[in-house]
C-alpha cells in the first residue's frame, strides 16, 4: 500500500492504516512527559523521539544512491496559519506551549501548568500530492508518524550538545568547535554522534543510557521543524535534508490529546471516580502520542505522569512506581528496557486502591527470589542464542530464571476491593506460577493487575507489566476469574514477549493464549491428569459449539486467519500498510481467531502428545522471544522438531490450506468432535438435560402431585454441576422448544443462577429472552449494566424477537448506557437497535 491510498481511506471503512515510514526511520526510544487533566478530560504532553535510520533502509540507499519516501514539496509550502516563516516568531508564538511542553523530570523539581495552553491545531490547507519511494533530486525528506486526533502545536529538534552531562560522551576524535561555536554541518555531524553513541550502549548499561536519553530530552531546542496533520498522520520535515540520515535524531513534540481521542477512555470507575485507560482501541495508541505504530518498529520508553494528587498511575513500567508530590499534582516515573512495538504502551489513571491479602503470607508464596526486583540485580546481556536485539534479557539472567512468581499487585475500585480480595487476589500467585511451571522464565519482571470500569469491552487485556480485568470475572466463584487471569498471563508469552508481524494473524496471540488458558488453570488447580483431561473435552465441546454459532453469523472475509494469506507480512519499503479490517467495530466481539486457533493448536498436539507439544512451546520460546513472527516461523521450527510428521502426510502446506487460508469449519476438525461428547462431565449434563425436559413436560401437565402441593423438585434429584457443565446444560436447554415460567423458576432457584459466573448468566439471559420469561427481565437489565463486555449480543437477540416489552427494555437501557459504553460497543448496538 502507498500513503496516497492511506491518507484517503476513509475512516469508517474496516481497513486500518498505519502510515509511519519506518521503513526510512526508526524510533528507538520515547522519553513522554504527560499532564492528566479530568476536568477537560485532556492529556496534554511533550514527547521526545530518538531516530535512527533503518538499517534496512540504509541497504537499499547505498546500493541505490537515493533518499527515501519523500512528499511533495507543496506539501509545505502553504505556511500554517499562526506561525510565521521566521523561526523567531515562530519560537515566539510557542512560547506560551513551552509551559506544558517542558514537563518536570521525574525527580519533581518543576510543575507543568496543565491549563497554559490556548493553541489549535490548523492544519495546512495543501494535501499530499504525491508520494515515490526515492526521491528525485531537490525534495525534502519526510518523517511520517502514526497521528490520530491529537492538537500538535509544536515540533523542533533537539539541540543534544547542550544537554546536561553530555560532555562524558564527547569523544577525543568528535570535531571541536570554531570560536566556541560550531557551524551547522559540525553540529549535525557531532550531533549524530553523541546518539550514535547512546544507541550503541551495551545491555547491561540500560540505566545510563535512559539516563542519557532523559537529559538529552531536556535540552534545549535548536530549531522549529515544519509539520503537518492529517487524519491519520503527522508529517514533519526539515528544509534541505533529502535522506534520513541526514534528518535530525532528536526530535521535541508539544502536543495535547483530544477528549474524543479513542486511543483513551475517559469514564468513572465503579465508586463513581473519574479515570482514564488505554482500552485496547482498533487505532492503537495513536490519539495518545505521536509514534510509529507498525509492529516492526520497536522501542523501548520512559514516561513521567503528573495527575491530581490522591490519584494512582499504573504503567507499562519495569518499576513499581511511587509518586512524588508538588502541591496539587503528584508525578509518576515508569521505564521500560525491553524493546516492545508503541502498540503496548498502556496506562491507567484514577482513584483505585490497592487489594491487599486477607493475611500476611505474601512473602511465602512469592519467596524471597520472587521480592527481589530486577532492577536491582545485574541483569546479563544477550546471549548468542537470543534472536533479538539487545537488550537486558530476564530469560538469561539467573535471577529471573528461578522466579516462579513474579511481584504483583492487585487493584480495584473501592467498592470491590472485599471481592476482589476474596476471588481475584488469592488466585494471582497460583496461576503466575503455574504459568512459570509450563512455560519457564516470566518474560516481565511485575506485573499489576487492575479491575477496571464496567465499560470496558472485554473481559481482560494483557500489556506488558500490566493486565486489566473486567468487573465481570468477580462473578460467581473463582472458576471464571482463574480461566481468565490465566488468559491474560499467557499474553505476556504470546502476544507480548513473541508478537505478531502482521497484526491480521490475531491467532498467534489469541489462539495460543486460548488454549494456554485451560493448560494454566488445570495446573494452577493441581487437577489429575484424568480429571484435566475431562475438563479439557468439555471445553472443546463449549468451543466447537460457540465457534459454529460464529461461523453461522459472520462474514467469511473474517473467518481467514491469514486473511493476506501469501502476502502476509508484506508492507511497502516505506514502511507503510493497512491492517485489514482493523477499524471494523464488530471484530473486537468476535471470537473466531481465538477458537479457531484453539483448535488448530489442539490439532497439532494430538499430533504428538501433550507433554512433547508443551516441551516444545518452551523451546519456541526460548528461540523466539523478544522477536516478532509469522504463521510460517512457528510451523517450519514445528514441523522441523517433530519431523517425522512429514512421512504420516502433515505438511505446512496442508495446514494453511485446511486452517490458515480459508473461511469456515477446518475440514480435519469435523472428524474430531465425537470424541468431546464421550466424556463424564458431558454424560452428567446430558441425563440433567433429560430430567429437566421431563420435570418441564411435567409442569405443563399440572400432575397431581403438583396439585396436593408437594414441591415438584422433590420428585428430581437433579445434580450439582462445575460452571461449564451448567454453561452446556443451559446451551443444550436453549434448543428446547418451550420452557414453562414454572421451570425456569425452578431452574434459577435450583443453581442460584443469579450468584452464577457471567459465562452462565449469559446463557440464563439467553433463556429468558427466548421464552419472554418477565419475571426475569431485571436478571437481564442487570447483566447488560453490569457486564458490558459479554452483553452485546443480548442486544440483538431482544430486538430479533421483535417483542414490545423486550424492545421496550432495549431502548430504555440503551439509552441509559450509551454515554459510558466503549465507542466499538455503542456502535455496534447502535447498528442492531436503530
């Protein structure tokens, strides 16, 4: 794709445009200051980007003898409205930005004024007109970030030989100033220099390079850079550099976010605090800051927060950070050493507590390896036998390996800090350990876990350090909670550590940690091998009925899970790509890609055996994290191990053409399902089936033992069953033509289904919407309040009905919940009911 076809996509349509030219240049390190406004609901923000040329990039130039990826010179030759040609007055008339663009560092020695600002951003009248991968003699290059509803009121280069310190790195051979100062072709190459040099630093020297890195963003500026705005884009260039490495290194952006912005959602926690979060957005974190949102453009960041004081920071940070007040606003210091895509960066604001345990016995289930911090310990470089870049791997350093459980901490709102502390805390040291226990050293040093609004569109979102949790996994015992929590640590393995390459194969994360789910949660509950197992089959028959129902009523365009199938991977050499339907608002409830990469998953290992299959996902770990893969990586290293597959008739080829490349039912798994059903747990659902269509066949008779009022439950005996076995007795009822209000009373007094888990109140709102059982009908108000998340497709299953008062319910709650819905969920109701 080329970025004439980006910039003129429309945003409704599905497909998600990522315009940042890494191939030409790659951020390798943010320094962000950010300024927590809740009354505006703004973030107002300065970001410094330390630039390198691709490597890539820098083949091709050598070899070609051209520059990269520029614009139209008309581009800007229209001046922007409010900023004179003259660097002077235009440094003037940013003066007043400087007070929020110059953040205090983390030590809290200065506050920004988070109300200075009053610019706008008018955009430049003059369009892209045209876009070549080399450029032809006199353009200027381009630096294209990824931009999205931000107010950008300043970009300028960083003058880094001033900076605070710098003069350590000033090396004997560097060029030496004329009369005390340095003419602009020495400043540039001495520039070049000092970052070359602190890009170059080791591994193990982490801390001084962030060190630098942070004094570096102090400096002063050396020069206002002439920018542009579009929908999806913010351009910057500098008049006469026509190659990148000729472009500044460091570069200062002033900028604000926008209240509209969906990369964060502003809302009230559950005690009716305000807060705001990344959620996981279909555009990434672009309305959050300027950056390079292609996977491949990995980075590593530190971040300083100023928000109200009383207020908590949580981040995608190796520390656990404690905040320095300055009178009404406290700051926040996260870091972070290993290099992650800009898509990961996650941060949460708001007014939540810390859930501690019912007793003090923390230290005994971490252990003292656990407490120790890894940033307190030399953390070794890289090894050969590391396949990324250099960084302070935990997966050679003695410390981490020997970690079972990783420090945690757990938040919530204060109104569910007694629930949270009796479900969700005591399950998080067994499942991170039961996680260490199959897939070896924890790729994070912490991790937080925060219970966040009833908004929030899914049930968990896994970052690095961080995981949020929705409300709704609190419900019932612990079983939903566990299989969730359990979910979201397997990310920080796949999706997190290994990611990715092309963001269409969702089945690399989600497939893998849907299926990691049921292995984690088996152990962390120290199950037999035969109970695992029966627990297994019974999940696979949930699966397998769930993902025809997807398949039934879904487009098969999204059923792919390669849906660029040879092309996948593939992006321009500027860097630039979409990510097919990316924007589409109903992608984020679907399933498919974690069902269907279940299975395939499941496929491969009956296969080869459990216990071999697990023992090579350790392997593929140690070969591939900190890397970004594709489809094919993970099966050619697969096929290679268990090579013997190839003389049974397994080969790469079939399984893109049986699983990966094509819409619907993979044909080998219709001849694995039979075995599902033969199964203990699923004979017990099914005889409670068979009693509970009798006892309603009963009912509808009016028997005389009904009638000498003996309770009719007192003729059944009906079992007690696991919360998947009452999910599969509700799905197979479900299919039950006509269900008396008698029966369902009966049936939601029997199994308490109101105290019940989610996943099974989902599937009692079902039954009552089927059967118009009214009595009921707070049941489903409350579900669709409560869990916003899992309540998307009641909504359409009200109005299909097309009854009155179900319609009537629809509209009233919808119009309740609108303004706090996630956006891609309003929209998506928003579809189904108007």
């Amino acid at each position: 794709m080329n970025e004439n076809t980006a910039s003129a996509l429309d945003p409704n349509e599905d497909d998600l445009p990522l315009m940042a030219n890494a191939g030409c240049m790659l951020v390798r390190h943010y320094v962000i200051d950010l300024a927590v406004n809740f009354d505006k609901k703004v973030i107002n923000s300065t970001i410094v980007l330390f630039l390198e040329a691709n490597q890539a990039y820098k083949k091709v130039s050598d070899s070609v003898g051209t520059g990269c990826c520029p614009y139209s010179r008309a581009l800007f030759e229209t001046e922007q409205p409010g900023l004179s040609s003259d660097p002077t007055a235009r440094g003037a008339a940013c003066s007043s930005v400087d007070k929020i663009c110059n953040l205090s560092e983390h030590s809290g020695d200065r506050v920004a004024n988070v109300n200075s600002c009053n610019h706008s951003n008018k955009e430049w009248a003059s369009g892209i007109s045209g876009t070549r991968e080399h450029c032809s003699d006199g353009e200027d290059f381009v630096l294209v970030l990824d931009c999205c509803d931000l107010l950008v009121h300043k970009v300028e280069e960083v003058n880094v030989i001033a900076a605070a310190g710098i003069e350590k790195l000033m090396r004997m051979d560097m060029p030496k100033p004329e009369n005390g100062t340095y003419s602009q072709r020495l400043q540039n190459d001495v520039q070049r220099s000092i970052v070359d040099d602190i890009l170059g630093l080791a591994a193990e020297c982490w801390q001084q390079q962030h060190y630098y890195y942070l004094k570096c963003s102090q400096a002063p500026g050396c020069g206002d850079l002439q920018f542009q705005t579009d929908m999806w884009s913010l351009k910057i260039k500098k008049l006469g550099i026509q190659t990148p490495k000729d472009f500044p290194r460091v570069l200062r952006i002033c900028y604000e976010t926008k209240p509209e912005g969906s990369s964060v959602r502003w809302t009230k926690d559950q005690s009716g605090r305000p807060c705001v979060y990344t959620a996981g957005s279909p555009i990434n974190n672009r309305a959050l800051f300027p950056c390079q949102e292609p996977p491949e453009a990995m980075a590593t960041w530190q971040a300083s927060v100023w928000a109200p004081k009383g207020s908590l920071v949580l981040m995608s940070g190796e520390n656990s950070a404690e905040p320095n007040h300055n009178g009404a606003l406290s700051n926040w210091f996260y870091y972070v050493t290993m290099l992650m895509p800009a898509s990961t960066f996650t941060i949460a604001v708001g007014y939540w507590v810390e859930v501690q345990p019912e007793c003090t016995f923390i230290s005994e289930i971490l252990g003292p390896s656990s407490l120790s911090s890894t940033s307190t310990t030399k953390s070794s470089t890289s090894l050969p036998s590391c396949g990324h870049s250099a960084y302070p791997c935990r997966f050679h350093n003695p410390v981490a390996q020997a970690q079972g459980c990783i420090p945690y901490r757990v938040f919530a709102p204060d109104c569910l800090k007694l629930r949270s502390q009796e479900v969700l805390f005591p399950l998080v040291a067994r499942c991170l350990s039961a996680a260490y226990c199959i897939l070896g050293t924890h790729p994070f040093s912490r991790v937080d876990v925060l219970i966040v609004s009833a908004s929030f569109p899914s049930l968990g979102m896994a970052s690095p350090h961080i995981i949020f949790l929705s409300q709704s996994v609190l419900s019932g015992k612990k079983h939903l909670c566990g299989v969730r929590l359990c979910h979201e640590i397997a990310h920080a393995w796949f999706g997190l550590a290994i990611g990715a390459c092309d963001w269409t194969e969702e089945w690399i994360s989600e497939g893998f940690a849907t299926y990691l789910e049921d292995v984690l949660w088996e152990n962390a509950q120290k199950l037999s091998e035969e109970a695992a197992k029966e627990q297994q089959q019974l999940k696979s028959l949930l699966r397998w009925r769930r993902l025809q129902d997807e398949l039934q009523n879904s487009e098969e365009e999204l059923q792919v899970l390669r849906p660029n199938k040879q092309s996948t991977g593939e992006v321009s050499d500027s860097g630039a790509t979409i990510v097919k339907h990316g924007l589409n608002p109903g992608k984020i409830f679907m399933q498919v890609h974690y069902l269907k990469g279940y299975f395939l998953l499941h496929y491969l290992e009956n296969r080869v055996g459990q216990k071999p299959f697990l023992k090579f996902f350790r392997l593929f770990v140690e070969r591939f994290h900190g890397q970004l893969i594709l489809s094919q990586d993970f099966l050619h290293m697969f096929m290679e191990h268990f090579s013997e597959l190839k003389s049974r008739g397994l080969s790469m080829e079939a399984i893109y053409q049986n699983w990966l490349d094509v819409a619907g039912i993979p044909k080998p798994l219709l001849d694995g399902t039979l075995k599902w059903t033969e199964n203990r747990l699923v004979h017990e659902v099914q005889d409670e089936v068979v009693k509970w269509v009798e006892f309603n066949k009963n009912n509808r008779k009016r028997t005389r033992t009904c009638k000498r009022k003996r309770s009719c439950k007192d003729v059944v005996t009906f079992k007690e069953l696991l919360p998947d076995q009452l999910v599969l007795l509700l799905e197979l009822l479900f299919a039950v033509k006509s269900l008396s209000s008698r029966t369902l009373q009966w049936l939601q007094k029997h199994y308490c289904l109101r105290e019940q888990d989610a996943e099974v109140r989902h599937r009692w709102c079902e039954l009552v919407i089927k059967h118009k059982h009214t009595v009921a009908y707070g049941d489903l108000l409350i579900f669709l309040e409560q869990d916003q998340a899992m309540g998307v497709y009641l909504y359409g299953e009200l109005m299909v009905n097309e009854d009155a008062k179900q319609q009537q319910l629809v509209h009233r709650c919808f119009t309740k919940l609108q303004e706090e819905m996630d956006p891609s969920l309003q929209k998506v109701v928003a579809k189904m009911i108007l």
